[in-house]
C-alpha cells in the first residue's frame, strides 16, 4: 500500500473512530473488561502514548536517517498517567487531532526515507516502513478491543 493510500485510510479510520467516541458514555468507556484487563479509557490513553512516541519515531527517522529510540513500558506509562479516571472527550481529543496529524505526516515520508535504520529498546533494527505500517496495526489491534461487543461500523485499513 503507498503511504498516500495509508495517510487517506487512516484519515476515514479516525473519523469514524472519533464519530463512535463522542457517541460513547463514561460506563461505556470506565466499565472493566475483565481481571487485570484495561479498560476502553485506559486503551485510549495508550494509544494516544503510541502516537506521541510514534510521531518522533517517524520525524527523527525523516530528519536523521535513523533513530534509536527507548523501549516502552506501557503498563507503567498507562498506570502513571491515570488514564482510567481521565475525561473521555479530552482524550478522544487529543487522540483524534495526534492522529490526524500522523496520518499527514505519513504522506509526507519520502520514499528513499522508508529505509531509514530504526532502534526501538532492546528489539533488533527495523526500517522506518515497517514502523509506519507496523503503528497502523497497533492502532487498529486496540480499535477492535475498544469497539469489542458494540455494533459499529468503521472503515478499517487494508493490509499490504
């Protein structure tokens, strides 16, 4: 798939996404899924985390052909921010408008930048491709698990 393909399906993704949140009330989003699983809220807050890293990920790979950048520990991440007793529309904010934002900047990548070398913690080299194709995965992965149990419609991205 081309990065503009990628940018315009993640552009509707989010859309719709944000469209079923604001739809979505605070028992809907705080409601436990189970012993020790986040719950919607909590999953919101790591995506919105994701992005954030992402976002870096993706201009310090542009800017520098290449980046090493930390491991996540998104247990702590998702615990130290409190996620769970957040404002659900504040956070849908800030997840719509980062998301936005990243699917832009898809487009922007150069293909000669795709290659780009890229270090995440202890993991082995990746490139900055399979970076990009690899967030749109982790969004839609946790998407479904948001969305799990409820009648909705989305258009979900293509695989490659």
């Amino acid at each position: 798939m081309s990065l503009d393909s990628l940018s315009r399906e993640m552009t509707l993704l989010v859309a719709d996404a944000s469209l079923i949140f604001r739809q979505m009330g605070v028992g809907d989003w705080t409601r436990s899924r189970g012993d020790g699983a986040w719950t919607r809220l909590e999953i919101l807050g790591h995506l919105i985390d994701s992005a954030i890293n992402n976002h870096q990920r993706f201009v310090r790979a542009m800017a520098e052909g290449g980046v090493t950048w930390p491991g996540y520990d998104q247990a702590a991440m998702v615990s130290v921010q409190r996620f769970g007793s957040a404002n659900p529309a504040q956070l849908v904010n800030l997840w719509e408008a980062l998301n936005l934002y990243l699917a832009r900047l898809i487009a922007l990548i150069p293909a000669d930048k795709l290659d780009a070398r890229c270090v995440i913690g202890c993991g082995p080299p990746v490139t900055l491709g399979y970076l990009v194709a690899d967030y749109g995965d982790h969004m839609q992965h946790h998407l479904r698990q948001i969305f799990e149990g409820m009648p909705v419609t989305v258009r979900w991205m293509m695989a490659d």
